[in-house]
C-alpha cells in the first residue's frame, strides 16, 4: 500500500513539471557561461571605446567590481529562470513556487537538524580516513568585505538571495528537468553533485551535495520549493552568523 501511494504521488508530482532535461542542462550551464560571454564582450568592446569608461568597472578588482558582476550574474541568472518559464508557459508553478501542508515547514527544521547531524557523522569519518581533507575550511562570504554595505551586501546575497535563486535553479529546474525522464535517485545525485562542484571547495561541497539531496527529497515530498527554500535559509543563515564571529 506504502508503495502504491508513494508511486501515485511521484506520478502527480512529475506531472506538475514543465521542464525536460533540456531545460536542466540550460539552468545548469547558461548560468555560467552568459556571465564570461559578458565579460568579455565588456573587454573587448571597452578596448575599442565601444562602450562608455564606466562599464569597465566590471573588470577591475575590489569590492566595487565584485559586486557589480554579482548584480550582473544576478540579472543573468533571473533572466534565465523567467526565459524557462515563459518557454513552458508555465508561471511561477511551474518553478515550484506552490502552496503545501504546514506539516512540510515543520519538517524543514527537522531536516536542518538531520543534515547537520548526517555531516557531523561524515565529517568525523573523513578527518579518521581523509586526513589531508579540511573539513574546517571556512567559506568565503565576505568578498564585499566585514564591514559597511560590503557587509549587508554580503547578508542579503547569502542568506536572502541564495537560498531562492539556487533552490529555483539546482531543485526547481534542474532536478526537476532531469527527474522527468530519470529515476529519482539519480536525478538527486546529479543535481546535487553539480550544486556541489559549483561551490568550489572540497568541505562545502561535501555538506552541499548532501542538503541537495535532502532537498530533493523534501521537493518531491511536499509538492513546493518554499519547505526547501526555508531550509537553505536557515542554514545560511547560521552559518553567515557563525562566520561572522571569526
């Protein structure tokens, strides 16, 4: 019966997708690739004085250009979500953004503790066997810088602006795409590998794949990316905070 019931409800939750691989493989690498296509149209038309002096602020070096290419990546990255969804003709719903049980809110605190129950157990293992791995290696999150806007600028992106946009783009799309055609095992594991990898650092990535996972489960389970959401959100937020004290 479990079985029956788990099967009907992957089937009603596949049917509200609207995305293909294709779609996933776009959210994956249209994200990536855009920005350095931009970047280097800037450089080059800059050389040829096509472009007006104050765009070549982008290029330079300092927390003034990295937040100028992190409002740019942010455009981008919007751009390509609405372009998904007005291509589906699906709207917001289509992304996930639908309304479910408050069961599932109460569930995203018990997945935050299981997650960082399950990395603790992880992490104990790889510092016995992996020794050369630092698993305290901290993250960067203040490239802006600790203080003034650099500092807010950094809170909002990380604890506000991530959690929504990588839920949209990693679970939203590119779990969903490829969990239309695959298993959902393996739809799991590729998008949470790649939201591993695209975090640039062993440890991260170790505890990213593993909340991509938990939050894949969470997707399909709930029918709704804002259990998921909420959860990304509660683990930036503690772990800006804890940074925020070194």
């Amino acid at each position: 019966m479990r079985l029956r019931m788990a099967f009907t409800q992957l089937t009603a939750w596949r049917s509200h997708i609207p995305f293909g691989p294709k779609d996933a493989v776009a959210a994956l690498f249209l994200p990536i690739v855009l920005p350095i296509f931009v970047y280097l149209a800037i450089s080059l038309w800059g050389s040829f004085g096509v472009l007006p002096g104050w765009t070549q602020l982008i290029l330079k070096e300092g927390p003034t250009a990295l937040a100028l290419q992190y409002a740019l990546t942010f455009i981008i990255e919007v751009g390509i979500l609405v372009w998904l969804v007005r291509k589906r003709g699906s709207g917001v719903i289509g992304l996930g953004l639908r309304r479910t049980g408050a069961r599932w809110y109460g569930a995203a605190f018990g997945l935050y503790f299981l997650q960082i129950v399950l990395i603790i157990a992880i992490f104990t293992v790889i510092n016995v066997l992996l020794p050369a791995v630092d698993t305290e290696e901290q993250q960067a999150v203040f490239e802006f810088g600790r203080s003034g806007w650099g500092y807010w600028l950094a809170a909002v992106s990380a604890v506000v602006i991530a959690p929504v946009i990588e839920e949209l783009l990693f679970r939203g799309v590119l779990f969903a795409g490829l969990a239309k055609r695959w298993p959902i095992w393996l739809a799991a594991v590729a998008s949470s590998s790649a939201f591993a990898v695209l975090h640039w650092q062993v440890n991260i990535g170790i505890y990213t794949f593993i909340l991509g996972c938990l939050l894949s489960w969470l997707y399909v389970r709930s029918g709704s990316l804002y259990p998921g959401i909420l959860v990304h959100f509660i683990n930036n937020l503690v772990a800006f905070w804890l940074l925020s004290q070194t």
